[in-house]
C-alpha cells in the first residue's frame, strides 16, 4: 500500500512528467531531460530512489546537494521518485 498511498495523495508532489518540477521550495528541485533526474537540494545528504508501482526499488542513489539517477532501461510505467534523508522524505509520481 506504500506506493499506493503516495500516488494517491497530490499533497506530497505528484506530477506527470513537467520538464522543471518544484517539489519543496526549500528543500528540493528536481530537473529532467529524458530519463535522466537531475535532484538539487540543500540537504547536505539525501538518497533518491525510483520505485515501483509495485514498491520494489528499481534504481537508487545516495549523494550531497546534487545527485542524478538516469532511468534509461527502466521499463516504460509509472513511477514514484522518492528522496529523503533523516529531516524530510518528498515523493514524486513519474511516468517514464
């Protein structure tokens, strides 16, 4: 039900695949081109996975203020990008 009840509620995020999507004013930005994530935060550390609808994680990276995650060779779907660290968690839908 995880995935599920990120999907489903529009407070924490969601988007349809926007070029530039603001997910926190404060904390993250999130730019894509193509399949490539580029994830900007002024979180000294964070992590970012692409999770399933089915919750398995598909791809996951850790890094500081700025981090990518390319997704080539991910099947075609829908997608939760999920970056967190120990003060915030943001999910965002995407459709690949």
């Amino acid at each position: 039900e995880g995935l599920k009840y990120i999907l489903s509620h529009p407070e924490l995020g969601q988007t349809t695949g926007l070029s530039e999507i603001s997910v926190s004013k404060d904390q993250v930005v999130i730019n894509r081109n193509g399949d490539i994530f580029q994830i900007v935060s002024n979180a000294e550390e964070f992590n970012v996975s692409l999770v399933s609808i089915s919750g398995h994680t598909v791809k996951s990276v850790y890094g500081n203020s700025e981090v990518n995650i390319d997704a080539s060779g991910v099947s075609k779907g829908v997608y939760a990008l999920v970056i967190w660290n120990n003060d915030f968690r943001k999910s965002v839908k995407v459709i690949l």
